[in-house]
C-alpha cells in the first residue's frame, strides 16, 4: 500500500501549554522485543476499550511540526469510521475504504481511484490498529505522564523491531479513559507528524456498503484494479 501518503498527510493537535509532570512509574528495562509492562497495562486498557466498540468515530486534526511543542504547521482536518478491521478514512481530500479484503484509494484533486487486496500486516492507514496489534511489529515502553491541556495523559513509545520509515510513534493516552488524545510519528532529518483526536462518536450508524468505495457516487472516476 501506498505508506507515504498517509505519512504526508498525518498529524494532530496544536497544543496550548504543556506542562510535564513525571510520575513515579518508572520504565522496565526489557530485551528488545519485549514489552515494557507498564506500557503493557495501559495500552491492554485502551485495546479493550477499542474492542468493545461494534463501530467508533474520530475525528482529528493533523499536523506537521519539528518537535513536540514547536508550532504545527498545515493542519487539516480529518475522520477515521473503524468497526473490527474495515475503516474508512476522509483526509485532505484523500478517502480510503477498507472492508478487510480490500481496499480503496480516492483522490479528489487527481480523480483518481484504485483498489487493492487488503493486508492486515499493513495498519498505515489505520492508526487504531497499531494498539490492536503493536506486540508483533514494535516495542512498547512507557515514557511519563503529563498534564495537558488540564488532563493527565500516559505517553507510550512504540519502537519498530524490523526497518521502518517511523524511528518511533509517541502515543498521548487520557488517564480518564484511556482513549487516545494523540499519536505523534517520528520520522528522518527531524520530521514529526501529529494526530489529535477533537471528538469521538461511540456506536456511528454503519451499514455493508460503509467501507466500500461507492463508483456509482464518481461515475466520471476510472478505478484501477491492483487486486
């Protein structure tokens, strides 16, 4: 799948002060592969939450910025629709379908669609789903807590085993509910990409045409089969 468009177009909140505050949890130290306990015990939190959702909406803002409380530059607003693995994903005039055997590409600038054979392995397009499976492809370790914004989120590191564009995806989760506030993704030469969470929708009306990509609504629009 086309990994850099989502990377081009990821990104999150723009934040008023941060204050840090260290807790006394404290980091593990594991061999590489293994998971930080701490890390552990509040993402398990936020993947049951996840998985008791039949279906779950979010919309953010991404971002780009060279640290974490540096200015985000070009915003832009954004929504991911997720029940079980099919989402549908409406950013910067990009959207992306996924019914968990394929998936959809459309650009509204280009007009131009193409369809794919989905792989699980591949959750670029789905950040929710680096919680789902992060044990098989990072290394979890629990960083601090801070207050932000007035509430107390828990940051967690994933760090990739094998070669990746990512150096690391920093995750904000909410000490309340352990929803997630944001996803930061670390790239080369500097490079920082951010996700802010501004609303979630529990249990959004679905239906079996959701995740797909309806033809009929761009009749002018050729879709490339790639499948």
């Amino acid at each position: 799948m086309k990994r850099i468009l989502w990377i081009l177009l990821a990104g999150l909140l723009s934040l008023n002060a941060i204050e840090a505050q260290d807790v006394p949890l404290n980091s593990v130290k594991t061999e590489r592969g293994a998971n930080d306990p701490i890390a552990h015990q509040y993402l398990s939190k936020t993947r049951k939450w996840m998985n008791a959702s039949k279906a779950l909406e979010a919309y953010f803002m991404v971002c780009m910025g060279q640290d974490e409380r540096s200015a985000f530059l070009n915003c832009q607003p954004g929504s991911i629709l997720l029940s079980g693995e099919k989402y549908r994903l409406l950013m910067g005039g990009e959207e992306y379908y996924c019914d968990a055997k394929n998936i959809w590409t459309y650009s509204q600038s280009t007009q131009e669609a193409s369809v794919y054979p989905y792989d699980k392995s591949q959750s670029d397009l789905n950040p929710f789903l680096l919680i789902r499976n992060y044990e098989k492809y990072y290394r979890a370790k629990y960083i601090r807590q801070e207050s932000i914004e007035g509430s107390m989120r828990n940051i967690i590191d994933l760090i990739p085993l094998e070669a990746s564009e990512f150096l690391k995806i920093r995750i904000f989760l909410n000490e309340s509910d352990n929803r997630i506030f944001r996803i930061s993704m670390y790239l080369p030469q500097s490079q920082l990409y951010i996700y802010s969470v501004t609303k979630y929708i529990d249990e959004p009306q679905i239906n079996e045409n959701t995740f797909v990509f309806d033809q009929s609504k761009h009749p002018d629009v050729m879709l490339i089969d790639m499948r």
